[in-house]
C-alpha cells in the first residue's frame, strides 16, 4: 500500500516537474502576443509581451540594482522575523500562558494591513533609511512563521511524549530532542509562505516614499510616465525576485531535512 | 513506605482503579480494583478483549498517568521514583520513533538522555541491532523500515538501558509468524540470561501461553483481571508447541477469555 503510493508519487513527480508549467506559461505568452497584436490593445491596457521583454532587457542593468535592493529588504526582513517568530514560537510553546497571549497579539499584528503602517512607520523612523521597509516586512513575515512553528513545537504525537516521560527527560531536553526536531518541517512551511511575501511586502513599503532604487519604486515612477512596458518589465522583474526567494528555500529544505513528507502513518 | 521487606516484588499493583474523565458524562472506567503482584524474573502476559484497558496498566505502572485510585510499585519504589530511576523499559503499541533520527540513533536515545559517551554509545546500540536483526539497517531512517522491522527497533531500544524490567505492548503484533516465533525466542533468551521482569501484552493466546509463566485475563466495561492461568511449560524448545501441556495451556485461556470457570484441572485457574 505505501510502497504502490511512494510509486505513484514517483511517477506523478516526474509529470509534475519543471516542463508542464513552462509548457503553459509559453502557451499562455504566446496567446497573450496574438491577442494584443490582433486587436491592437493599448500598452496602457495591456502591453504585448514583446514589448515587456524588449524593456526588461534594456534596462536590466538598473534592473539588477532594484531587485537587488528590495531583495536585500526583504532578506533582512525575513530574517528578522523568522528570529522574531522562533522566539516567541518557543516561548508560546513553553508557557500556555505565553500562547494565550501572545497568539492574538500575533494575529492582530498580521491583520494590520501594510498600507496603514508604512507611513506611520515612515514618520516614526527615518524615511531616508531603510528601516521602515525593513520592518514592515518584519511584521509581515513575524505571523506565518510564529504560527507554524508553534504548531509544530506542540503538535508532538502522544506516544512520543510518553516515550520522552518514561526515559525520565527534563522539558528541555524534551524540547530539545522531540518539539524542536518536529517543528523543522513546519518551520520550512512557514518559511515558505514567508519568503515570497517578504518581497511583496518591501517592494509595496516603497510606494510610500523615501529612496526610489527598488522595485516597487521604479514600478510607481514607469507608471507615472505612462512607460507601461517598463512597469511590466519591473513586475517580471519582482515576480522573478520573489520565485528566486521561494527556490532557495525549497532547496534549503530538501537540503536539510530529507524526512520531510516521508513520514509513513503508523 | 509501609513494611520493610526483604526482598521487593518486582511489580506490585495494589487497589488499582483509572477512571478517564471522572465526574464528567464521558467518565470511563478503564481499570477497576487491579491487584497484581510480579515476581522479580517472572514473564508476565496481559490477554483480554481490545479496550479492556492493558495498555492503560502499562501506562499507570509506567507512571506515564495517573492512577485514580490504589497503589503501584516497582521494585519496592512508588511508580514516579522507579520511573526516575529508569527501572523500566517500555515498547508502545506504536513504535513512536522519530523519523529525523537514523535506526541506530533512535536505540541511543536513551542512552543519549543518560549522558553516555558517543563511543560507549554507538557500540551497545549497534550490539541490541545485532540482537534484533537489523544490523544492515542502522544507518536507514524508520520510514524506509517495515512495520514489524520498526517495532523490533523500538524493543531494541526499550533494552538500550538493560532495565530490570520490560512493559511490552503488542511489540510483535505487527511480525510475520516465522520472525515473530524467532522473536519470542530471543526474548525468553534474553529474560533467561539477564533475570528481567517482563509484562507483555498480547492478543495472541499461543504466544501468551508460550511466553508466559502466567497468563493474566482482563475483561472490559469496568476493565478488571478476571482470570490467572499459571503455565508451566519449564524449558521451551522447538517441541514446546507440540506438547499437551501447552495445548491445555492455550484451551484454558481461550476458556477464562469466554468468562468460562474451566473444568480442566491442570492447569488450574484461580478465578478472581
Ligand atoms: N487518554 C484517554 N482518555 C479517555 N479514555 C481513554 C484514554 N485512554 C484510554 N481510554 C479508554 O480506556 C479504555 C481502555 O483503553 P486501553 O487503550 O487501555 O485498551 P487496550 O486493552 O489496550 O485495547 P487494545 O487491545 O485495543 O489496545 C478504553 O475504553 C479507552 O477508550
Ligand atoms: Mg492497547
């Protein structure tokens, strides 16, 4: 039974790959050229892929310097948060206490939305800096990786407990060997939720603003100039950005923990 | 606590009752007046009907819960010292091994916890894979392991601190009759040469009967002992099965889990 589903997966894995997607997107793109080109849209409209790909390259030098601002926002961000979040993913777990309190708390902060705090955060800190931005996708990072982890610290199997109790471990070393261990997988999860939004959540803090290098800046400004290629080229540019975050932390996870989503139901 | 004994039973259940949420309208009554008492060295089964509360003994002898009512020792300590005191080893009905950890880490685990060293270590788990017969699989992770071949680690790791004694739920549950007969060999082997205790649950009558030095019957809905059936088989060999004092063995169990009072004289049951 569970050696036929390993093989179904296998199978379905290899379909599943790189090729279908890429096969669609280029259908799509292709779809997308004839339509604009057949009905003679507007760029304000909808601009014709060729002319988002023509932008995209001659500006990718300036390209490269705001992904690689926003980009270096929202790592510093995620990294924050993720600290942030693994803290007080621990201390929720160590005290019910903690968890009552803190998981609304963590909850009405993810609620917040990013518009409304931008600017306040902007006239709290310095606008010239980075620091708002940096905050911003703080917080929003903070929720998704608070509320995995926790879970995964909690959620132990029972029998695992016990077996922890009758080999006399400290809460600890419980922690230690048992909640933590579990919670990697869980953590991956939250991270993966968390990267591709750390980027969205720097490149929208720009609209409100202070420097004009990143993304969603040079998004604002080609838009403000009717350049409507040119904001479609830096859109590519974000999404890329923010597949790129998304990659590398799959690839740290398959890295690091092989058993995830091997775990047989006995 | 009470009287200074001599010599301790290895296990010792007095008045024993467990009732899962008391006073609520879900109120189970999962054990109800158990008294039991273990010699030091004696294979102990557990048979009964599925609910019947045998892993919740195991449980309350474990202190892993409480009891509601009544009293457990374990070599003349209460349950919460002996625990402490790491007198007892315990293999789950689940094998509860942690998937990030290879097999042979997995049988460390308590030895880990008791701060042996990597060498001392690495060698005794390697020593109870041999004994097991896993060795080929210690660098594997549980999932890439069978059923019954993660059950036979997690027993190699219930041994891994060579405790006085052993609670056993179904570990052979899971195991083909062949590795399952072998199994129960090396675990009379082992009680033989080392003297541990052991409590070992089972749905099997034949095993219990030829494991066992006594079989103890549990009914459920309250869940009490209802029957004791000795056996007395002495040396086992590979003709042990084929004897009449086994076949009477496995007919008066299957009699006491009927709630028959068995006619049969030997052997005896002493009803309860
Ligand atoms: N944590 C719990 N909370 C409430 N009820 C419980 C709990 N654990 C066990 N019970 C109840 O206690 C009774 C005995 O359960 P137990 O698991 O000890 O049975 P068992 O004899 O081991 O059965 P099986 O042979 O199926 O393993 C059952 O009615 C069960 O529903
Ligand atoms: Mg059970």
């Amino acid at each position: 039974m569970s050696t036929q589903t390993a093989a179904q997966s296998r199978r379905t894995g290899r379909f599943s790959g790189i090729w279908p997607p890429i096969l669609i997107a280029v259908l799509f793109l292709a779809a997308w050229q004839i339509f604009v080109v057949a009905r003679d849209i507007q760029p304000y409209l909808l601009p014709a892929p060729s002319l988002i790909v023509t932008n995209f390259f001659t500006d990718l030098s300036l390209m490269w310097a705001a992904a690689f601002y926003t980009g270096t926002t929202a790592f510093l961000g995620l990294v924050l948060g993720t600290v942030l979040g693994l803290v007080m993913a621990l201390l929720a777990s160590r005290f019910i206490v903690v968890n009552h309190l803190v998981t609304p708390l963590a909850a009405g902060l993810a609620a917040v939305p990013i518009i409304a705090l931008t600017p306040i955060l902007n006239n709290m800190f310095n606008i010239t800096s980075r620091t708002p931005r940096v905050l911003v996708t703080m917080i929003i990072v903070l929720f998704p990786m608070f509320v995995n982890v926790t879970r995964g610290l909690l959620q132990v199997k029972p029998v695992q407990l016990e077996l922890m109790r009758s080999m006399n471990a400290h809460p600890r070393t419980t922690l230690k060997v048992l909640r933590i261990p579990n919670a990697i997988p869980f953590f991956f999860t939250g991270l993966k939720v968390a990267a591709p939004l750390a980027v969205i959540a720097a490149l929208v803090a720009e609209y409100f603003g202070g420097p004009q290098e990143g993304l969603g800046s040079r998004i604002a400004s080609a838009a403000a100039n009717t350049a409507y290629g040119r904001a479609w080229a830096y859109v590519v540019a974000s999404i890329i950005t923010g597949l790129i975050f998304y990659l590398v932390v799959v690839a740290v996870e398959k890295w690091t923990t092989p058993w995830t989503g091997r775990t047989r139901s006995t | 606590m009470s009287s200074v004994q001599t010599s301790h039973q290895a296990v010792d259940v007095q008045g024993l009752w467990k009732i899962f949420n008391e006073g609520s309208n879900n109120e189970v009554t999962a054990l109800s007046d158990i008294n039991l008492s273990v010699k030091p060295g004696e294979f102990i089964s557990l048979i009964g009907p599925s609910g019947c509360g045998k892993s919740t003994l195991l449980r309350v002898i474990g202190d892993l819960t409480g009891a509601t009512r009544g009293e457990v020792f374990i070599a003349g300590e209460t349950a919460p010292v002996a625990r402490e005191k790491q007198l007892y080893g315990i293999a789950f009905q689940q094998a509860a091994l942690f998937d990030w950890r290879t097999v042979r880490r997995n049988v460390e685990l308590p030895l880990e916890l008791q701060g042996l060293g990597k060498k001392e270590r690495r060698e005794r788990a390697l020593e109870l894979l041999e004994l097991v017969q896993l060795s080929d699989f210690a660098e594997h992770r549980p999932w890439e392991l069978s059923g019954g071949m993660q059950q036979r680690v997690a027993i190699a790791r219930s041994l891994a601190v060579d405790p006085p004694l052993l609670l056993m739920d179904e570990p052979f549950g899971a195991l083909d009759e062949m590795t399952r007969e072998r199994m129960q060999n090396e675990l009379l082997r082992i009680c033989q040469e080392t003297g541990k205790t052991i409590i070992f649950v089972t749905h099997s009558i034949p095993e219990a009967v030829y494991l066992s030095d006594r079989v103890i019957v549990m009914s459920p809905r309250p869940g009490r002992i209802t029957h004791t059936v000795p056996i007395e088989l002495g040396e086992r060999n590979e003709d042990t099965r084929e004897t009449d004092t086994f076949y009477a063995g496995v007919t008066a169990v299957r009699e006491a889990l009927r709630g028959r009072s068995a006619s049969a004289s030997p052997p005896r049951i002493e009803e309860l």
